[in-house]
C-alpha cells in the first residue's frame, strides 16, 4: 500500500532516480499520482527500466568526468527583423529505455526528415553517468540542425514545487548539464506560477551558470507569457502536436496568426511533439502551413534570438547643459499602452520629456550598467505640448557613439555612424527604431547636429536600447595552497582555501598510468573557507586530483 511505499522512498537517498514502471495503488496510479508522490520523496522517475542498463553502465567503468559537446555549439546567429521564431522539441526523452530502443529511434531520431529542418531533443542527462556511450551515440549521430535540452524536470521528470531537496537536485543538475554542453532545462511543474513561485523554485534553476533559459510546460496555465527572471528568459510552451490536443493545421494556424517581430515577446512559440502520437512527419506537415516570415529554429537559437532582442533600459542618463531632466529620457514617464514597452506610445505631457539648453551639439549619454551587445534602439522623439505643437524640437540629425568604459568623463569613445529620425506626430507617438550593431558597450552617447528647427531647446521624450548581456569570460577561481596532515590511525587529512561559490571536483585513481582512471570522488562548492579532505581508502593507495569547475 501507500504506506510501504513511503516507508521505503524515506530510506532512499535524497535526489536519486527511480527506474521502472509506477506504483499501482487506489490512490497512486498512474503518471501525475506517481510523479506527485516521487517528487515529495525528493526522487525524479527515468521511466520504464532498460534491460541493459546494468552493461551500459558497466561500460562507464567509473568515468563520470566524460562530457560532451553538441554539434551546434559555437554557430552565430544573425539578428533580424519581421522574424516569428518557432522551435519544436520531442518529448519523452526523460524515459531512458527509449534512448536505445532502436525502433524508438528509428521512428523519430532516425526519421528521414531529421536534418531537413531544425529540431529538439529532450536529453536525459543520467545517461552522463549511467550509459554514457548511448548518450555518446546521440551527440555524435546529431546533425548542425539538432539541438539537446534537458529533460523534465532537469535530471528527470518530477515537479519542482514538490520536491523538498531542490537545491541539492539542482546542484547536481548544474553539474551535468555542464557535462552535457546544454544551457536550456525543460521543467513542467501544476503550481501556480506567480511571485512566489519564482523566488522559491524559478530562482534556483536560473541561479545556475550554465543554465540560460527555462522552457516552461505549465500544467495551471498560469504562465501565460515570456518572464525574464534573475537576467534568464522563462519560455511558457503554448502549443502541442498531440493526438487529440493539437494537430499541424491548428498549430500552424495560431503561429501564423502571431506577430513576426523580434522585439515582441510574443513572436517566440515552443511546439512540443509528443512522441507516442506523433513524429517528424507532422512537424514537417506544420512547418509547411507556416508563413513566410516564421523561421523555424533550435531551441538554442530561440533563447539567442531572445537574448539578442531583449530589452535594455539605462541605469542613468545625462545631458549638456540640461534644461530639464535627463533622467526622464528613460524612467517611462509619459509611456502608456499594453505589451513591450517599445510598442507604447508617448504622450505629449512636458513634464515628461528631457530637455538640453541650445547649444552647438548637444550630447545626451546613457549608461547601461554592464557590458552589452547591442542590435538597435528605440526613440521616441521629443512631441511635446507647451502651448501648442513643440515636435520642432525633436532630434533631427545625429551622431551615435559607444564606449565600454564607465565614466563618461574620461571614456574612450567610438563612432557607431550617423542617422536621422522622423519629426514625432503631434500627438501620442511611437518608437521610430535604428539598427545599431556594437559588442561591449556600457555607454551610449547622442551627439545632436540638428532638431527640426526650434532655437531654444532640443527635446528626447524616451529612449530605449536592445541586446544582450556581453559574454565575459568565465575564468575558475585558483585553488588554495594545499595543506596536509597525518592522523594517528595513519589517514591523510589535506586541505586548500577556497573562493565563496567556486566548484571544486575532487578527484581519486589508484593508478598514475591510467590517465583514463581518474573519477569524481567530490564534487563541492567553496564558500571561503578552507576545505578538508580525509583520505581513508579500502586501497593501499589512492591519488588525489583537485580540480576546479564553474
């Protein structure tokens, strides 16, 4: 009964999978009752059990550093406009004896349309420790098109909200998916998605390095849009090719009926292809009802296309010979509308536009905060009444310049080019947008050559930026002078200093001449202290390895 079945999940090791078919109870049966009672026993299912997992993982012979490399790492992706950015993932792959069922495979990785466009596939990442050459198999048989995400919920399926050990499982989780070159971890999870629901379980998936999206399957329907959260986009899936639930004309048909812009965040859609109904043959059957101007993608490049069209709004903003306020070039005063700020209009109140005295070239400067790659900016141009119609005020001609330096006193600054932009409507207006492609940017500097001909002032009632976060380099904290001690019982105690979040692999091999032999004993997170290490071995000899990991 229910009660053996909680006595017995109580003694397993916390964030351990569990292998084989579900329990089979008046109140626990089948898939949501199972995933339910597995996930307040803080255990994740892998499915169905594989007969051969114990050769598999004999094979593994203990090497649990091995990682991988997916074959669309590296590739650029152009930023574009009038762009609907669509991804399709196989669902299921949380169910390690699909992995190496063959006809599985040849049903769907080995499909003839696979390549023929771009794709997902749901890995499961227990298979870095448990069959690494069945997860080897994959990665070497993808194709530039294929792209690996994690599995639900991360290392298997269990829903986050119930799962007491979820800062541990998603320690263990930032772990592999480093192994496993992956950045993008499905999770489905029935709680209420709202704030409390980001700060107790969003927080810690999206506090990982290697993570850089969440694609979210919301069983509450509560997730209704694209949130960034802790700098990391939460990707809602909205529609499914499943038997009975979403077939290519409907699909098709909702995509087709979205905006094709970048900048919106409704113009990204995640289909989720269930693998037990259907196959690539309706993906292709969806993609060709798709409309020109969407682009079918991996879902690495959606989260880049998301990365490259997000949002930036400056941290502070200055102006020559300021008439009034700078500051409210960019505080959103004046805006008003429903969607992206971008798409709003502004409204023609003089109180809410940023104003420089006359002056030969008037410089507004803004500050980004960080470094940013930066693919455009948005401008509403000053359209203010003070008695009557002042858009002559309104930026003109100017010059753009960008500098990765912070104080814009001593910044070296580089032309980006020239640009004009329209005189505002008088009235509410729009954003007028300019290409503007720069890496490594914090400060933005217009020099204004020309307004629409007013003498007194020149006026820029909002500004706006998109782009991403600048990729810095991820550098490993060094490891502390060793430190060693002799037990009385003859145990060897070592130690090092340690720098607060860095990750350590402690690594052990009874042979110096297997280079192979090296296995992860430990892996551990520095909080600053010192760390200890006691060696106590059933071997005569044992070598230790200390390694960094970030």
């Amino acid at each position: 009964d229910k009660d053996l079945c909680d006595t017995i999940y109580d003694h397993i090791v916390p964030c351990s999978p569990r292998f084989g078919h579900w329990e089979k109870y008046a109140d626990v049966e089948g898939e949501g009752s199972n995933t339910s009672l597995m996930s307040q026993h803080s255990m994740y299912s892998t499915a169905f059990l594989n007969p051969n997992l114990p050769v598999y993982a004999g094979l593994a012979n203990g090497r649990y550093d091995l990682s991988f490399r997916q074959k669309i790492r590296g590739k650029e992706y152009v930023n574009q406009t009038g762009k609907h950015y669509v991804t399709f993932i196989m669902s299921d792959m949380d169910n390690s004896y699909l992995l190496s069922r063959m006809n599985w495979i040849s049903m769907t990785f080995n499909h003839d349309h696979r390549g023929d466009f771009a794709m997902g596939w749901a890995m499961n990442l227990n298979l870095i420790k448990y069959a690494p050459s069945i997860m080897q198999w994959w990665y070497r048989n993808a194709s530039e098109k294929d792209a690996f995400v994690t599995c639900l919920s991360g290392m298997g399926f269990m829903y986050p909200s119930m799962f007491p050990e979820l800062d541990k499982q998603c320690r263990q989780l930032g772990r592999y998916m480093e192994k496993a070159d992956s950045q993008i971890c499905l999770i489905q999870d029935w709680a209420t998605v709202d704030h409390n629901y980001f700060e107790t379980v969003v927080r810690k998936y999206t506090d990982l390095d290697p993570l850089k999206a969440i694609i979210f399957d919301d069983g509450s329907h509560t997730l209704d849009e694209i949130r960034w959260y802790n700098g990391k986009p939460v990707i809602p899936i909205k529609h499914t090719l499943w038997e009975g639930l979403g077939n290519a004309e409907g699909v098709s048909r909702a995509i087709n009926a979205k905006p094709a812009d970048p900048g919106n965040m409704d113009s990204y859609s995640v289909v989720y292809v269930h693998t037990w109904t259907k196959n690539l043959d309706d993906v292709a059957e969806t993609i060709a009802l798709l409309d020109s101007d969407v682009q079918v993608v991996t879902p690495e490049e959606l989260v880049e296309q998301l990365y490259m069209n997000k949002v930036i709004t400056p941290v502070s903003a200055t102006v020559t010979d300021e008439w009034q306020s700078s500051g409210l070039a960019i505080d959103g005063s004046g805006l008003s509308g429903i969607g992206q700020v971008i798409h709003q209009t502004h409204s023609t109140d003089w109180t809410a536009i940023a104003m420089a005295h006359p002056t030969t070239a008037p410089a507004f400067t803004f500050d980004l905060g960080t470094l940013h790659d930066l693919t455009r900016a948005y401008i509403w141009n000053g359209n203010y009444d003070w008695g009557g119609d002042e858009t002559d005020r309104g930026i003109q001609d100017f010059d753009i310049y960008v500098s990765s330096d912070s104080d814009p006193l001593t910044a070296n600054w580089s032309l980006v080019g020239s640009y004009t932009i329209a005189k505002a409507p008088y009235g509410p207006a729009s954003a007028e947008m300019v290409s503007l492609h720069a890496a490594d940017v914090r400060l933005v500097r217009f020099n204004v050559q020309s307004n629409y001909g007013d003498p007194d002032s020149t006026a820029l009632s909002e500004i706006r930026f998109m782009g991403r976060v600048s990729e810095e380099e991820n550098l490993a904290a060094p490891i502390g002078e060793l430190a060693f001690n002799v037990l009385a019982d003859g145990d060897l105690v070592f130690s090092w200093a340690t720098s607060d979040g860095a990750g350590y692999h402690v690594l052990t091999n009874a042979d110096l001449t297997d280079t192979l032999g090296w296995g992860v004993a430990e892996t551990i997170v520095g909080d600053g202290n010192p760390l200890f290490v006691t060696n106590a071995p059933a071997a005569d000899q044992l070598f230790y390895k200390v390694s960094t990991w970030e």
